[in-house]
C-alpha cells in the first residue's frame, strides 16, 4: 500500500500539496501549487517499490516524454519529471499544467445530456486534437480515449489529458503491451496491437455514449460489431460515419482523424453522403 505524499513543506522546494484528485495502487494524482510561478499544477507521483512492475514506470516515463515533445493549446504542458526520494518511499514524479474544469465523465455522472449538435462539435475539437498527435513522426496514439481524459475547461475548450498509455507507432504492426479502458479499446488493443485509427475506434464509443447516456460497456455488440441505436439521434448519413469510426477491423475505419473530421463536416451538410460508405 503506498503511502499518500505528506502536503507539510514543499516538494522539490517548489511544489506545495493542495488536493488530492485520485490514486491507485502505485500511482497518486496531486492538484498543487507552484511557488516559484504561482500557478496552479498536476503532479503524478508514481511509487518505486517491488510491486511495482517495470512497465509501469517505462509509462510514466514514455508519458513525460511525449508530452515534452508536444505543442498543442488543448494538450498539457509538460512543466519537468525527477525522481523524488523520501523516507517513505521512491517516487517518480511528473509535473504538467493544471487544465480547470471538468471532465465529460463528470458531467455524465451528474446528468448532464448533450444534444447532437454539441457531440459534433465534441467531434470536431478531439478530431483536431488527434490529427495534431496522428501527424507527429512518428504518430504519436493516444490508446485511452474515454470521456474522463476529456476535459470542458471553464473557457469552454476540450482538452486530452492523461498521457498515461500513449505509444509513438514507429512500426505498422509493432507488438505492445495490452492498455486502454475496456469498453472504448478497438478490438486490436486487446491483442497489443495499436494504430491511430484505434484512437478513431475509441472516439466513436466516447461520442455513442455521450450521445445515447449510455455506458460503454452497455452499449449492444454482435460480436466485435457495435451496434448502432435505432434512433433519431443517429440518422444517415451520421450513421454511416459512425459505423466507420466503429468499424472492428482498423482497416475498415477512417485512414486519418483528418479524413473522419472532413467527413464529418460532409455528413453535417449530408451534401456528398455517399463518401460516408463503410469501406468493403
């Protein structure tokens, strides 16, 4: 059982303790202040015991390094990582900028329903987000998509936060471990296997459940086929589109967040329905 961090004192002379917003077995999750800039930060602490496993931390670590990497507005900043030793225990730490607001999990859970017009546009902002991180070289796939790593800041922008999964494809095929939230994987995450379109997969269950006010794990499948409602709040040519961000083979889906954001707009319009045709 790891010990929670202490909020006497500062952590590396710089960050004062406020709030603690979640923990796990390994891992706690700390809203802070930064003295030296007085703003407001999120610091991860990861403890370094011998349960941990070693993945883990090579996480942890692939985490800092992605987000260091990255320049996006509606993507955390990454302030610094260092290893933090205390008489409890080993820590390491991740520090990156504090986003206000609340998650889409949140407000699920406190009833709040969004009209189709505003899943769109939820559409949209996170289509934007992963054709920034699909575009980097190589692509950097985000693996857990999910409505609480969606976060409506108090100015009204999306943010994706939690970096935690997140794998640089550098192989078309490569062999990685199984990570993502059961419910919004694409079927191929459960072999190990990832691509940006498995991020498409994971957007497509985020936006059905938001849509519907349903769970993803009771949203119905014939086998590893989701299958659409039969409702008013998805009609064609919406239901071709979803369908393809659905599709169970990756290869069936769209070939970019870019192509499924042009799309989109198409089916908004419902101008050229046709290009919204599951691929053979």
């Amino acid at each position: 059982m790891v010990v929670a961090l202490s909020r006497e004192g500062l952590i590396r002379g710089r960050y004062r303790l406020v709030e603690r917003l979640g923990h796990n077995v390994h891992r706690q999750t700390w809203l802070a202040g930064d003295e030296r800039t007085a703003e407001q930060v999120v610091l991860k602490a990861l403890a370094f015991d011998n349960e941990m496993q070693w993945q883990q931390l090579k996480l942890a670590e692939r985490e800092a390094a992605t987000l260091q990497s990255l320049t996006h507005p509606c993507i955390p900043r990454l302030v610094e990582s260092f290893w933090l030793e205390l008489p409890e225990g080993h820590y390491f730490c991740l520090v990156q900028s504090y986003i206000p607001g609340q998650s889409l999990a949140a407000m699920l859970r406190a009833g709040r329903r969004w009209s189709p017009g505003e899943v769109l546009n939820i559409a949209r902002q996170v289509l934007e987000i992963l054709d920034y991180l699909h575009s980097q070289s190589p692509p950097v796939v985000h693996r857990d998509i999910k409505p609480s790593n969606i976060i409506l800041s108090d100015d009204g922008r999306l943010f994706l936060i939690d970096f935690g999964a997140v794998q640089a494809q550098s192989l078309p095929d490569q062999t990685v471990t199984v990570v993502g939230t059961f419910g919004y994987m694409a079927p191929e995450q459960f072999y190990g296997k990832t691509s940006p379109a498995s991020d498409l997969y994971s957007l497509g269950m985020l936006l059905l459940c938001i849509l519907t006010g349903t769970e993803a794990t009771e949203i119905p499948r014939r086998g590893l086929q989701v299958e659409l409602p039969s409702t008013s709040l998805v009609e064609q040519p919406m239901r071709a589109w979803f369908a393809c961000m659905l599709a169970p083979e990756h290869q069936d889906r769209f070939d970019s967040a870019r192509e499924a954001l042009e799309s989109l707009g198409k089916a908004e319009t419902a101008k050229m329905p046709e290009v919204l045709n599951v691929r053979n």
